[in-house]
C-alpha cells in the first residue's frame, strides 16, 4: 500500500512540475485544467492548490466524493468570494443559465 501511494505521489509530483494540461470529463460539465501562469502574473503561484488537489485525488479516503467540477466551481466561488463584495458572485454554468433564463 505505501509503495503504490508512493507511486501515485511520485507520478503526481511529476505532473506538476511539468505542468501537464489536464482533461477532466465529467457528465454533468466538461472542464479544461490548464496549470500554467498567466503571462501577465508573475508573482502568482498556485504550488499549494495544485499540491492540495494531488493530495485530494490521490489519497481521499471516498474517492466517490471527489467531483472536479464541484472541486474548480469551489475554488473559484472563494476566489470570488475573497473580494468580500456582496454584489460579486460565482455562479456555475448550470446556475448561471438558470438565473438569466429566470431574468
């Protein structure tokens, strides 16, 4: 068991540090992960959310749990919610149509 978790880490590590683009098909949504910066950004590193998110994925006692959709749409929903500006939301795509369509 730890030499397998040791793999899957190692493996992990390895896609990080090569900032592999990942295809995440999911039935409710299909999301694009895409690990490199913005040009525009250099002072931004997302080290500890890709760590936490290999962490997640590889060793997540209820791997059934884990939906990436739900994982990015949280993510950037307190990314959002960081401005602290009451008028300032995230919605998912699938809330999104709904609020316009009820618009």
């Amino acid at each position: 068991m730890r030499l397998l978790r040791f793999l899957v880490g190692g493996f992990g590590y390895w896609l990080g540090i090569h900032q592999v683009k990942l295809a995440v098909s999911n039935n409710k949504a299909n999301i694009q992960i895409n690990r490199s910066l913005p040009a525009d950004k250099e002072n931004v590193s997302f080290s500890l959310f890709w760590e936490v998110w290999d962490r997640l994925t590889s060793t997540y006692f209820d791997q059934s749990a884990l939906d990436p959709a739900k994982m990015v749409y949280g993510a950037i929903k307190g990314m959002v919610a960081s401005l602290e500006d009451p008028y300032t939301i995230f919605l998912p795509p699938t809330d999104n149509k709904s609020a316009k369509e009820d618009l």
